[in-house]
C-alpha cells in the first residue's frame, strides 16, 4: 500500500480540520523513521499542532497554512518535505481504513472528486 497522500488531498482535509487529528507520519529520507505527529483541535486559540519536530514540546499554530510551512521538520517545512511523507496512521486509524470510514472535504468544491 502507498501511504503517500496527494498533498493538495492533504492540506484540503488540513485547513477544513476535517478527521485529521493524531495523524502519525515518518520521513522515508529518515533511516531511523522516527515518528511525527499533527493535528487539529478546534477548541484552542491556535488549534493546529504539531509533536516530535525541531521545536522541544511541539508547537501550535493559528492556521494550516502557518504550521505546514514553519522550518520545523530538520529546518525544513512540511511543505519542503511532503514528497518524503509516509502515513502511519490518522485518528487513530491505518491510512487505508482513514479513506474509507471517514468523510473527507473535497478538493475541489464544485466537485465531489477526492483525490488520493
């Protein structure tokens, strides 16, 4: 199974907080694949996080879009980083049971296409 995800898929699901909290990822560039994890929990001021990066503690951020460009990930973003991205599990789920069991936001409003 290919645990890469479609980064405009990703960041879609991201910004509308749509079932992607406690999402587990590794570098495959990272010969240790050590575990990274993101999420989103709407009831904080800054309700994105993210945990196991370059930040001792993890850190929060108001938005999608500031936190998968913050330098955090060996000094690079997330966004840098996306084609090394390795899904682990997301809400507590494997990437394949996370596509079919949840509802997920389309790409493309107009349409009902989901990119994988």
């Amino acid at each position: 199974m290919n645990n890469q995800m479609d980064w405009d898929f990703f960041f879609q699901q991201l910004a509308a907080g749509m079932n992607i909290d406690e999402t587990c990822f590794y570098f495959s560039d990272d010969p240790n694949e050590e575990e990274h994890y993101l999420g989103y929990l709407p009831q904080y001021d800054k309700p994105y996080w993210v945990g196991y990066c370059d930040i001792v503690g993890g850190c929060d951020f108001k938005t999608a879009e500031e936190m998968v460009n913050a330098p955090i990930f060996d000094g690079k973003s997330l966004k840098d980083r996306w084609s090394c991205v390795v899904i682990c599990s997301i809400e507590g789920l494997s990437y394949e049971d996370w596509l079919e069991v949840f509802e997920h936001e389309p790409v493309n409003p107009q349409s009902d296409e989901i990119i994988e």
